[in-house]
C-alpha cells in the first residue's frame, strides 16, 4: 500500500509542525517532545560514519557463548531484559550508525526520551505511591496490578537471568520475548519472516499494533485499570494508535530500505485499525464478568468519566443523535464507536446504519438492565466484525481520508461530541487525517497552514479536561469547515 505518511530517508517522526499540535494533546508534556524532535534532528544530522556493517559479528560473539536462546519448541520463550539489547554495537549506539539498516541506538532514544522507560519508575513516584497508599497496598512496585501494565510483567518462569522489572515496559514488551529469536537475529541473516516465525512480534502490522498498544492502553482480560484505581488517583487513559504511534518517541525510521523488508501502511488504515479494535476490545472487556463485579453499579471505567465529574452548576447536558438518551443518563463510552459511524458514512452508509442501530440499541439497554446490556453489547460487537472487515486491508485513498475528514466534522458541529472523550477521539482523528492528507502529497502549502491552525484551536479546547465546554468545540469545528469546504 501506499505510505501516506513518512518521506524516505528521514527518522520516523512525520511532518514536525503537525507532529507537535498532536503532542500538544498531552498538556504539559509538550516541551520534553519539542526537545525530543530538536534532538533527534541534530543526532541525525552529525549521523557518523562507523562500524555498523559489524553489528551482526560483534553481536554474535556477545551472545554466542550465552546459550540463553538455545530452547526447545515446546518451552515458552524467555524474557532476556533490557541489557541483552543494549550493548553498544547493538542497539545501544551513542547515535544512529549510517551504514546499518536499523538505526542501533534505539536503546538511547527510548532510555531518553520514550515514557515507557520511566513506567516503573512511576510506580516509585509520589503519584504511583499515592494510588497505592488509596488502594491499601503496600507498595505500587510490588503490586501485579500495577506492575502488569508498567513493566514487562511474564511469569517468572519466563524470565531470564538478566532480565529486569525495572526496565518497565522494555523492547520484549513490544518486540516479543527474546529468547529464541535472538540468536538468529544477531546473525544478521534472517528475514522478517524467520524472526516472526520464532516469537518476534509483527509491530508493523496495524491490526498487530493495535492489540499490542491496547493491551496496556486500554486493558485486557488480565490487566485493566478501573474506577478504583481511577478513583485512586490515576490518569484517565484516552489512546488512539496513529497519534500515539508518532508521539512515541521514534526510534526507526522508514526508508527505502526498510520499506524492502516491511511494509509500510497509511496514516488513516492505522488510525482506522486502532478504532475498530479499541471498540470491539471495550465491548470484550465489558462482558468479562472479572471487571463489572456485583456491586450495585456498573464498573464505571466503561462510561463517561466527565458525565459524572463536572459540577452541577455547569448545565451541559443536550441532545445527541448517535446516543438518543435522555438527560440524567450514565452514558457509555462510545467514543471509538462514534467514529466509527463516521467513517462507515462514507466507506459503507449501509453498514454505517446498522452500526448506528446497534449503537442505540446498547445506549437504550444501559437504562434497562444489565442483561439487556450484555446483549446488546453483543449484538454491536457482531456489527463491529464486519466493520473491522471493511476496514482491515482497505486501501484509504485521498479522497477517503478528504471525506472522511468532512464527515467527522459534520458530526461536531451536529454536536455529536458532547463528551470529552468523544472530542478528544474526534480531534486526535482529525489531526491524524490531515497528517494523511498531506502523506498523500495532494494538500497544497496554504491550505495545509489553514488546517493546521484549525486542528491546533482545536486542541486548544482540550486542553483542561476540566473545563470541557462542548460549544467551543462546535466553533472551532465549523472554522475548520470553512477550510474544508
Ligand atoms: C506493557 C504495557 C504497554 C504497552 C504494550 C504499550 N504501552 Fe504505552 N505506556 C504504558 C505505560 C505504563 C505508560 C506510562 C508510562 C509512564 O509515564 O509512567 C505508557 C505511555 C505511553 C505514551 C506516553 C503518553 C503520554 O501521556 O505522554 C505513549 C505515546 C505510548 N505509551 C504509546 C504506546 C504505543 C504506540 C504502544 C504500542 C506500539 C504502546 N504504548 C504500548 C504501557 C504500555
Ligand atoms: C491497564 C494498564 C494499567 C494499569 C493496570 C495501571 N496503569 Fe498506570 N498507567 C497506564 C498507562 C497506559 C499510563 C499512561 C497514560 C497516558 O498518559 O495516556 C499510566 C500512567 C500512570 C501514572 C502517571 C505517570 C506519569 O508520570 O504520567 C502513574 C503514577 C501510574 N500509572 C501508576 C499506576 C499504579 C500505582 C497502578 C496500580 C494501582 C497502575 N498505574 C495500574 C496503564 C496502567
Ligand atoms: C511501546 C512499544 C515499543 C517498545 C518499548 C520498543 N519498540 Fe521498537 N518498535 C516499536 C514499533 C511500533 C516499531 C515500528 C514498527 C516496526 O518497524 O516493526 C518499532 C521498530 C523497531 C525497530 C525496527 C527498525 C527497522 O528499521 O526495521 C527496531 C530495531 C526496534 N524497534 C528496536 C527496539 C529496541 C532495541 C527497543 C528497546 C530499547 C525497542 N525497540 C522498544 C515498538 C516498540
Ligand atoms: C457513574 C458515575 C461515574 C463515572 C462514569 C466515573 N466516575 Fe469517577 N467517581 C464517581 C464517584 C461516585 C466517585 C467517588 C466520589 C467521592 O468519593 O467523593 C468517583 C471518584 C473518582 C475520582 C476520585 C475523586 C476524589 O475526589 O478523590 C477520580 C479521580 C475519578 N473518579 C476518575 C474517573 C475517571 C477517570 C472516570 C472514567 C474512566 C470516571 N471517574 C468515571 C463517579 C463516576
């Protein structure tokens, strides 16, 4: 497929002046990514001359005598830790090494720069603390369900020598268990495929990625951050694949030659991928009787945080037609649904409808009974398979991402997101569209400016989460409309 993303030859970071409004998503954190960006720009301009070409050598003899790879099938692989992957002839280069395919020091990038160095540490910090303080437990560097998302928590058997939970969530995390993979790869002959065959993870793959980032970003039937632990004092988790694969701090870049090994997929399948399976992973969720519990009330971390947090002197409630609830409602969390719907309006408007249905249909069972609610809550997840099957390998053109664009912004200014978490999802899939839109090389400098400031007022109306005011949103979305159309 046609990249729409990332010219060659330049590190994975995309287009700087977009990539910093989507940063601007996380208030507060904007500067440590502007430095990350300065950074990365002078370590690849001052890219040295060096003994890449020995990677495979020296690395072989590093791990050769170790055996740590030689297992059987049968036994699961082994998490190796951190320092297996950064010697300095590995991937723990001082800078990037111009004569090898991989960049080789992206053990510094994601040490430096990359929050998924620091999970653990957080776990130390006076937050981290302080949830585990609420929660009654002794330490949060001792719980499993802390430790399950913040570090690279397989079992112990899977662990090897050197491996570490204080790495927090480390290159196995992601890049899979390392023992019998690792010697193959440090040869430096082996393709995609072998390394796959044998336990590396596809994390090109969008799909792949999706459930990979999720796992954490959201949860899974072992790990999930509920109300509880909400109410403790965590951060609320809001995730959308394409904005979080490009503030993660690159540490690859795609070039022609890794364009001969992987593929590469367009800003808008991945930003697609990350909703269909985000949706269909919250209705899973949903139904494992592990987290609703049998209390009196549902498990709030399926619903909208702000519609119970925000004072009662501020009177937002109106009506939205993708909802059709009345006032006083919990109202589930639908924001990946919701966008959903959007991009159904124009890929497939017949599916979008019964998408629609199925929709309305869980919001009117929310207000009868649970049971009603797991049905529809199953009924909508049959919906979301075919969804997933129109999207999963859909070739995204120009004018899909042109349309789709248009079609989210209509459902902003009909005041379809009237919930936080409904804008924050909107506003990260529109920036991510006009990313792809200029990745098409068809959106011309002016216009391009005009987009960009548009999706930067927008994010500006994120900003305080606790200051929501949905009319803003609605002018700022129908000044992007005067661009747009
Ligand atoms: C093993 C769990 C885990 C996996 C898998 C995971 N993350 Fe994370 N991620 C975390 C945790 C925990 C944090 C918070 C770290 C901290 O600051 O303490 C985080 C933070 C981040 C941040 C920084 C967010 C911010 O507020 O600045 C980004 C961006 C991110 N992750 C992207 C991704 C992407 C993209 C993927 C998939 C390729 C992914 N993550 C996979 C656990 C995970
Ligand atoms: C389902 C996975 C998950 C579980 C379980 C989880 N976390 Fe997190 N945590 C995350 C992710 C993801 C982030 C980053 C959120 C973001 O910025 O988008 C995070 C962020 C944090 C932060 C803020 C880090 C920062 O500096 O921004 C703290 C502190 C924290 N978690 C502590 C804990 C503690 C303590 C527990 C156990 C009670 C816990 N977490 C359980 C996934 C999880
Ligand atoms: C939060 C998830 C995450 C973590 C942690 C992570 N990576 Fe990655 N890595 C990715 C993603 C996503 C890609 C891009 C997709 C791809 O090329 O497979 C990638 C790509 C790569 C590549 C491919 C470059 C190429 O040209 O093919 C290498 C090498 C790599 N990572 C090494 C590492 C090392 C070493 C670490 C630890 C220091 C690490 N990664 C930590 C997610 C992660
Ligand atoms: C159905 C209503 C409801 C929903 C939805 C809801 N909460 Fe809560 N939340 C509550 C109640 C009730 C409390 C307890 C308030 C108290 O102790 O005074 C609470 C407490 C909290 C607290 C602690 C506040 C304090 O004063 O200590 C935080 C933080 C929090 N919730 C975050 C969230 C997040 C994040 C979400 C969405 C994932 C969410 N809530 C969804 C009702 C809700």
């Amino acid at each position: 497929m046609k990249d729409l993303r990332t010219p060659p030859g330049k590190p994975g970071m995309p287009d700087a002046g977009t990539n910093l409004l989507r940063a601007g998503r996380i208030a507060g954190r904007r500067r440590t990514i502007l430095d990350t960006m300065s950074r990365d720009r002078d370590s690849s301009r001052r890219r040295r001359r060096s003994a890449g070409a020995w990677l495979p050598v020296v690395c072989l003899l590093l791990f050769a005598g170790s055996r740590a790879f030689a297992q059987d099938a049968d036994t699961p692989a082994k998490a190796l830790g951190v320092v297996t992957c950064s010697g300095s002839t590995c991937h723990g280069a001082a800078k990037p090494l111009s004569e090898s395919k991989v960049l080789q020091n992206e053990f510094i990038t994601w040490h430096r720069d990359d929050h998924h160095a620091r999970a653990y540490r957080s776990l130390l910090g006076e937050q981290g603390q302080k949830i585990a303080r609420n929660l009654g437990l002794d330490s949060a560097e001792n719980a499993p369900e802390c430790l399950a998302c913040h570090t690279n928590y397989v079992p112990a058997a899977q662990r090897g020598k050197r491996f570490n939970l204080a790495d927090g969530v480390a290159c196995e995390a992601c890049h899979g268990a390392a023992s019998k993979w690792l010697g193959m790869h440090v040869t430096g002959e082996a393709s995609r495929e072998d390394n796959l065959k044998v336990g590396m993870y596809p994390t090109e793959e969008p799909v792949a990625r999706a459930k990979l980032c999720l796992s954490c970003h959201l949860g899974t039937g072992e790990r999930f951050a509920t109300h509880r632990i909400m109410g403790a004092g965590h951060p609320r988790l809001g995730f959308e694949l394409d904005t979080f694969t490009h503030i993660q701090p690159a540490h690859y870049r795609v070039d022609a030659d890794y364009r001969s090994r992987k593929q590469v997929y367009g800003g808008m399948q991945v930003w697609a991928v990350g909703q269909v399976i985000a949706a269909q992973r919250t209705l899973e969720l949903f139904g494992q009787p592990k987290w609703q519990g049998n209390a009196v009330f549902p498990e709030f971390a399926f619903f909208d945080c702000h519609g119970c947090h925000h004072p009662m002197s501020e009177q937002r409630w109106a009506p939205r037609a993708s909802t059709g609830l009345p006032p006083g409602t919990v109202q589930f969390n639908d924001a990946n649904m919701l966008m959903l719907l959007y991009l159904m309006k124009h890929v497939d408007p017949a599916l979008g409808e019964r998408l629609h249905g199925a929709m309305l249909a869980l919001h009117r069972a929310t207000t009868e009974s649970m049971d009603a609610t797991h049905k529809a809550a199953t009924g909508l997840s049959g919906v979301l398979e075919e969804v997933r099957g129109r999207i999963v390998g859909h070739g995204f053109g120009r004018d899909d991402i042109e349309a789709v664009l248009k079609s989210l912004v209509a459902g902003g200014t009909a005041g379809d997101y009237q919930d936080y978490s409904a804008a924050e999802q909107a506003v990260m899939a529109m920036a991510a569209l006009v990313d792809a839109l200029r990745a098409s090389g068809e959106l011309d400098a002016a216009r391009g400016t005009r987009l960009d400031a548009g999706v930067k007022a927008l994010y500006a109306v994120l900003e305080n989460e606790n200051a929501w005011q949905p009319p803003r949103l609605v002018a700022e979305l129908k000044n992007l409309e005067t661009v747009l159309n």
